[in-house]
C-alpha cells in the first residue's frame, strides 16, 4: 500500500512510544500518560526520548498518529528535528503539556523559535466517528501547531 510506495522514494525510521502500558503485550505503547486529573506525564521524557533516538539523523518530514500526532506537531514547534519540513497526523488530540514542553525547548535553542515551528505545514485528519479524539480536540491541535490544514473523514479513530 501507501507505505511501500513511500519507502521507495524515503528512507522511512519508525519509533514507537516508550511507555509499555501492557506486560503481556509488547505492541500497547504510550509516548506519555493520563493521570486521573486529566493532566499528562512523562511529556517531556517523550521529547528527550525522540531526541535521543535521532539525534544522528536528519527527517524530512514527521507522521503521527494519536498521541504520536500530538508530539509530531509539538515536536516541530521545538526545534528538535530543525530539518523538518511536513508534518501529518491522524486521530491526534491537543495535549497541552506537549507545547509548554516545545516551547521550553524552542526557548533553549538560539537559532529557533516556535514561530519557526508554527510555519511549517501541517495536515491533520481526524475522524468524525472518532470516540476517542473529538473533532474539537484535534481543531485546537490545529490551531496550537500554525500553518495546518484540517480534513475531516468519516471514519473514526
């Protein structure tokens, strides 16, 4: 499928979330976690994380689903992959605490900005059967990331 055809252009480099949220199963991962007040933790251990897992290698472009989509369009505004120049996500909610942490990354860096960030192109899909991630929630992922595009299918998550 699209994914072939991708790699034939693009040397693809997946990561997954480092959090294993099931010990019996390897394949249930989270880049952060949800506590019961609705606040979010471990966010910047994502970001270092990332950093970390690329920091030899330089991307064109970053594709995130859910959570991944999140840090995907946090991650540009940081400056941590600073070659970036697309991002897409699918099914990714506005996760507050991700732009406070690219924002104090951005804020660390001298030859970066999160107004560098907001400008790169973005394409977000949601679902409008999505029982997970609201159309509202990825509408203001929109808006916090700059420079997105925002389709709607009719899918869910």
């Amino acid at each position: 499928g699209a994914r072939r055809k991708i790699a034939r252009e693009y040397d693809l480099h997946f990561l997954n979330g480092p959090i294993i949220l099931e010990p019996e199963n390897e394949d249930a991962r989270a880049w952060w976690l949800r506590l019961e007040d609705g606040s979010h933790t471990m966010v910047q251990e994502a970001f270092e994380y990332v950093a970390e897992q690329t920091k030899n290698d330089k991307y064109d472009a970053i594709i995130g689903f859910s959570q991944g989509g999140t840090l995907a369009t946090a991650l540009a505004l940081s400056g941590v992959l600073p070659n970036v120049r697309a991002v897409l996500t699918a099914g990714a909610p506005h996760i507050p605490e991700a732009f406070e942490v690219a924002k104090k990354m951005a804020e660390s860096q001298t030859d970066w900005s999160v107004e560098t960030g907001r400008d790169i192109p973005k394409f977000h899909l949601a679902g409008e059967t999505d029982a997970m991630v609201s159309l509202d929630w990825t509408r203001e992922l929109v808006e916090s990331g700059g420079n997105g595009e925002f389709i709607v299918h009719e899918q869910g998550h």
